[in-house]
C-alpha cells in the first residue's frame, strides 16, 4: 500500500479536532513559551545586588564608621543592621536574615594608630556557595581599597608621599555586553519549550489512544502506520513551530535579547530539533503505553536533560569528565548551542555544521527507531 | 467506616503497584535525577580557559601572568603575541576569558599611576563571565597590593614594620569549602519530591474518571471523605518513602553533612506532602482528562521551582515576584532542608516556614474537598 496524502491529512484533521476540543489545554500550550521565557526572563539573576549584611562593630570610632562607609558605597552591600552583639550577628546568619556579618574587633582604631596589622572577619552564609563567592570578592575589594586608603594617609602623616599603586581592569563582556542572565538563560528555554510541546504532549496523546483501545481501531482502518504517525506528528510540530517564532519574539522585544544570527537558521535548526523530540515522545509512547509511565519517560529523557545537560543553565566544561561525555548523546545540547550562537553571537549558518550535523543525526537515527517500533508493535 | 476506608486502601495499592513500570517510576527516576542532577548542577568555575597577551614583557607583566598560571579557576591556555589572536580565539570559542596587559604596564605602576589591565570576557554564559572577571580583579589587587607593599618597603624601610593594614578573614560558615553540591542536593530533593507527589496524585484521581471507574466507586456506599483519604493516604506513604529515599541516597552519595535534627526535617517533609497533595487533588478537580492534568501540574511545577530559591536567588527578583515567591510551598521546605542539613538550626529558627506549610497545607486540602465535593454532584 502506497503513501496517501490523504489519509495523512485525515488523521492530522482528526488530531487538530481533538486538540480543539480541550482548549484549556490548547491555551496553556500556546501560553506556555511566554510562560517559560517570562519565566526564566525574571526569574533568573544570579548577578547579585544589595546583599544583607550586619555590622558587629565592637570599636564604634571614627575609623570603624569610615570602613562601614566604604561598605555602604558599594551597590553589592545592603547595611541591615549594626550591633555590638556577636551573638546578633550570629542569629541573623542562621535565620538568613544577613548573608553576611562582618565583626570589627574592639581594638580597631586603636591598632590603627599604634600600626601593624589588624584583622576584620566577614562571617558568610556559605549555605548558597555562588552567593558566599561573589560575596566574598567583593568584600576582599572593599577592604583591600580600604587598606591602601590607611596606609597612604598614615605614611603621608609620616612625611613620606606614595600614591597608591592601582590596577584597573577594563573588563569588555563580549556577546552579552550588560551581562544580563536574561540573554543567557532565554534562548535556551526553546529548547524546553520544544522538549514539552514536542515530547511530553505527543508522548501522552499517542499513549492515551493505546489506554482507551482507540489506537486498534484506527490499525484496523485502511491507513498504514506511517500515516497514522505522520499525522499524528504534524499538528504539534505546527504547534512547537509557532512557539519558536512566539518564543523568540518575547525575547527579541519584550526582554532585549540581542539577536545576531539568521532568523532562516533558527527556523531550521528548531525543526531539525522538532523532529528530534517529536520522534522521541512517539516513540517513548509506543513503549510506555500507560500515560503516567509515558509522562514520567518522557520528563526523564526529554525535559530534564534539556534543563540539565544541555548547557542551558550549568555550563557542560564544569561538570565531572564522564558526564560530559554523556552529554554527547543529548541531542537538547547541540540545539541549545545553536541557540546561542545564533542570538548572542551571530555565528553564520555555515560554521555551525559541528551542532547542525549531530542534530540531524539524531532526528535520523530517532525517526527509524520510532517507525520501527511502532511497526512491531503493530504487528 | 474504617472497613470501607482499608478496602480503598488495599485498592489503591494494588493499583500502584501492580504494574511494573509504575514500580519502577516510583523509584528509578527519582534516584537517577537525583545522582544526575547532583553532578550537573554547580555554579562553581574551574579551570576557564584563558588566553593571556603579554605586550609589555617586563617583570611585572610576567609576574601578573604567574598569578593566572597558577591560580586553579583559570587555565591559561596560550600566551599570545597580537591581541588580534585574543579576539580570534573568544570568537572560536577556544579560550573564555583573554587577558592582554598593554605595553607600558610596569611603568605605569612605577610611576604609581592606575596601569590598566585589558580583559575580554566571553558573556554568553553570564554566570561564568561574572564570576570569572570577579576573579580576574581578585587577582588584579592582590597583585597591586603586594607591588605597593614593596614600594613602601623600598622607600621608608624603616616604617615597613609600622604601618598599619587591615586584612581580613572570611570565614564561610555551613559550607566551609564553598561547595556547590551542598547547596543544590537538599534543594533537589524537595524540587524530586515536589514533582513526584504532585503528578502522582493528579493522575490518580484523573485517570478513574477518564476511564470511569471513578463514578463505579461512587455508587458503592463509600463516602467523597473516605475516598479522598483513601486516594491520598497511599500517596501520601509513597511521597515519605520516595522523600526518604531520595534524601538518603542524595546525603550518603554526595556526603552531605546533616547538622540539625532528623525529626524537624521528617516534621517540614510531612508538612510539605500535605500541600503538594492538595495542589495535586486540587489540580485533579479541575481536569477531565490525564493530558489536561499533566499540562496544568507542569503549569504549577515550573513557577513553583523557579520562585523556590531552589537554583536562582530570591533577592534579585523584581519586587513584584519576590512577593509571589511567597505563594511557593517549596520555598519554605528549601528553608527547612537548608536550615537542617547545613545550618543545623531548630524549630527556634524554622517555625515560620512550618507554620507557613500547615496554613497551605489545610487551605489546600480543604479547597481540594470542596471542589471534589462540587465535582461529583
């Protein structure tokens, strides 16, 4: 039997209906890019400001006050409160109140003005490393211009001029110049986007034709597996198009991405992507049969691996050798690589081959494998 | 009563556990995401590769360049000698971040004048960019520090002994070695809890009624009471287990430390199930089908995470959403499970965050009642 159009289209109208009959869950599906990009657009900023911090100033001197000033003229501090109590301090810490105190000893002025060396300690709430680590610097800033600033005026009341020996490092923040994690994390979220629309819907709509015994009937009409499966497909690969071009929008224009690449390679490599996910969730619903086994295979090896391993938000070069390794056979991490390549740094379609071929590889290699296994369990 | 209720318990988990794969969903995924999640998720920064150009090729320069060399968060790949190479080799991807120290760098710091120091960094990842060039300033005064401290020395060594500097010491308390995985392990484990019980118990409810055997049950004498409890109480058990579970192999994998007091945490997790079973029943009640329940618990799942804290701090948030984080139960266990494992902290610190879960908790379920009740009329 030959390849009909025809029927394709048949069972492709007969999912839209379907799919139309449910609109709330056609609303959220098309609601879901601008969810997820608004999502993850506000959401996410790890570029941290204003952090609380307590003072345990034991000195309270003019000295202790001018060093407190040099933490209040940072943007990274925020001065909740100071004490003189220790255990105050300690308090806030472990209530998350401060995520940071800094202790100045009782005899800090005094020191001061005698010479030598004295020492300030910063307890940090460590509990969240990326924070205590920014904190952390930017403390060591603070106190080391504080540093320099004492020892120039005390010198010079010795009789002695220095000027303070400075480095100023001109940092140039290529591709993402305000080093905005909007533009970081956004064009990522396609890929999540294509992995729900794409694998989880059709994983779940497909089994729920094996549940309720529709899927036999429709084997027992005269239209062949291919049919059934193209048709099946076609709908939501419009759908998880539109939300490409919905998705990408938002980002354009309503968060500022900036947007280097060609618009004909994005649309390019998130079908090629498409079809990956696509092939995925059919085949994951021929093998699960059940819906909830079906949704739970399809977050496992579709989503979670799309926000994980992918580089969409942990960078692959940090992760332990064999995982990175394993991260090869993801296909959510070459898209998500295309991705960024195409909004931050405008690479051209044709140096892109190393992320285009393996994807299409993939989309290959799943669209057989998929075909084939619904063919078996037809027969 | 309880005759009726054990009958539906028995059935439920019949049901669960009869079919193998939903046996083996109950415990596979949760451990495999967990061990996954655990190596992936770090925010930490080893070894970026940099590019270093050396124009100046005095002394200075080259000790600068030392400090990169044998700092552990940079890997200089290569010393350049065009600073057009640097630019080529960000723009290949090959290095991150490229240094180039201009000509007249050693006599700049001489003359005591600000010597500048150029740095290119590659901002697609803008976490690693930002923790990276905090590095790279790091180095840039530690650097500038010591140079001026030589100076001093050479010029009044008689003072040198006398002059006063402030250091300072950080002490970074529950997590000492700054390590990622203590941070984000308790956070997946209530992030895997939260997935789980959710889309457990809104399949379950949601599945009788798509196939019909919900309005079976309902013609037996068995109360709409009963019959959530019975519904939940098995999930609820399932939720502890697969809570415990995923604790246990998350803290004895990665050897994460457990300072506070088994029982505050076991409270917070019963605390937490309660509610993410009530989003779950509520989430059931307002779906037909299993389709429409998934979409909708992912529609609450994702916010859920993101606004949790449980990856992305709260207090850069707009203001607006800092308050919506508010509504998130898992924001409070993620207090709980941070304040138990690292913090060690007690029900002194905590009560709010156990207050705020059995508020939700009842509202929850007892929205989940009523709707249920509004259902089946």
């Amino acid at each position: 039997m030959s390849f009909s159009w025809k029927r394709m289209y048949v069972i492709a109208k007969k999912e839209v209906v379907q799919i139309l009959r449910d609109p709330r869950s056609l609303a959220i599906v098309i609601a879901m890019p601008a969810i997820l990009v608004l999502l993850f657009g506000y959401g996410v900023n790890l570029d941290q400001k204003g952090l609380p911090m307590y003072v345990c100033d034991q000195d309270s001197s003019q000295q202790s006050q001018d060093l407190l000033k040099h933490f209040q003229a940072s943007p990274y501090f925020k001065i909740v409160r100071v004490t003189s109590n220790i255990a105050c301090v300690q308090g806030a810490l472990d209530s998350g109140s401060a995520k940071m105190g800094i202790v100045i000893p009782w005899d800090f002025s005094k020191r001061l003005s005698e010479g030598g060396s004295v020492q300030v300690q910063a307890l940090v709430d460590a509990s969240d490393d990326n924070t205590a680590n920014l904190l952390i610097g930017y403390t060591q800033g603070v106190m080391q211009s504080y540093s320099s600033e004492v020892q120039i005026s005390w010198l010079r009341h010795h009789g002695q001029a220095l000027q303070s020996t400075a480095i100023n490092v001109e940092t140039r923040t290529w591709y993402n110049e305000d080093l905005a994690s909007s533009s970081f994390i956004i064009p990522g979220v396609l890929a999540l986007v294509m992995s729900v629309i794409g694998a989880f819907l059709t994983s779940l709509t497909i089994a729920r034709e094996w549940e309720r015994g529709t899927m036999e009937q429709l084997i027992s009409t005269p239209v062949s597996a291919t049919e059934i499966m193209l048709g099946k497909l076609a709908p939501y690969f419009v759908l998880g198009m539109v939300d490409t071009v919905v998705c990408a929008l938002i980002a354009l224009y309503w968060f500022r991405v900036p947007f280097r690449g060609s618009f004909l390679t994005l649309l390019f490599s998130s079908a090629l992507f498409m079809i990956v996910v696509l092939a995925l969730g059919f085949f994951i619903s021929v093998l699960a049969k059940n819906q909830f086994a079906a949704s739970q295979i399809a977050l496992l090896v579709t989503f979670l691996p799309a926000f994980l391993l992918s580089g969409f938000l942990f960078s692959i070069e940090q992760m332990p050798v064999p995982l990175q390794w394993f991260t090869r056979i993801i296909p959510a991490r070459y898209y998500v690589s295309v991705l960024k390549k195409i909004f931050l740094k405008g690479t051209p379609a044709a140096m892109l081959s190393s992320d285009l071929i393996p994807l299409a590889f993939f989309a290959l290699a799943l669209t057989i494998l998929a075909t084939r296994a619904f063919h078996k369990k037809l027969t | 009563m309880m005759g009726r209720l054990k009958q539906m318990l028995i059935k439920e988990f019949i049901q669960v556990f009869r079919d193998k794969r939903t046996r083996f969903i109950l415990i596979g995924p949760p451990v495999i995401q967990m061990l996954v999640f655990g190596y992936a998720a770090t925010y930490e920064i080893q070894h970026v590769p940099t590019v270093v150009v050396d124009l100046d090729h005095s002394q200075q320069s080259r000790e600068l360049v030392s400090h990169f060399t044998s700092s552990p968060y940079f890997a200089v790949r290569e010393q350049l000698t065009d600073s057009r190479e640097l630019g080529d080799s960000i723009e290949r991807g090959d290095a991150t971040i490229g240094i180039e120290i201009h000509a007249g760098f050693a006599h700049s710091l001489l003359k005591g004048e600000t010597a500048p120091l150029q740095v290119i960094v590659d901002a697609t990842n803008s976490n690693t960019a930002l923790i990276a060039s905090g590095y790279v300033s790091q180095i840039a005064l530690d650097f500038a520090q010591s140079y001026q401290q030589n100076r001093i020395n050479r010029i009044a060594p008689q003072l040198t002994e006398m002059i006063p500097t402030v250091q300072l010491e950080t002490r970074p308390w529950y997590n000492p070695e700054l390590r990622s995985r203590w941070f984000f392990i308790p956070g997946i484990i209530g992030s895997l809890t939260l997935v789980l019980v959710i889309t457990l118990t809104a399949f379950a409810v949601v599945r009788e009624r798509e196939i019909g055997t919900l309005e079976q049950i309902m013609v037996t004498p068995i109360r709409p009471a009963e019959f959530i409890l019975g519904k939940t109480l098995p999930f609820f058990l399932i939720g502890l287990f697969d809570v415990s579970l995923i604790a246990v192999v998350g803290s004895l994998w990665f050897q994460i430390p457990f300072r506070g007091h088994v029982s505050i945490l076991a409270l917070g997790a019963v605390l937490f199930l309660l509610c993410m079973l009530g989003v779950g029943l509520l989430i059931s009640t307002m779906s037909s089908t299993q389709q429409q329940a998934m979409v909708t618990a992912f529609f609450f799942i994702m916010p859920a995470i993101t606004f949790s804290g449980f990856g992305f701090p709260i207090n850069t948030m707009p203001q607006w959403l800092q308050y919506l984080t508010y509504l998130s139960p898992l924001r409070y266990f993620l207090v709980v499970l941070r304040g138990t494992y690292l913090k060690g902290v007690g029900m002194d610190v905590l009560w709010p965050q156990m207050a705020a879960m059995a508020g939700f908790g009842v509202v929850l379920l007892a929205l989940a009642t009523l709707r249920f009740h509004k259902a089946l009329d």
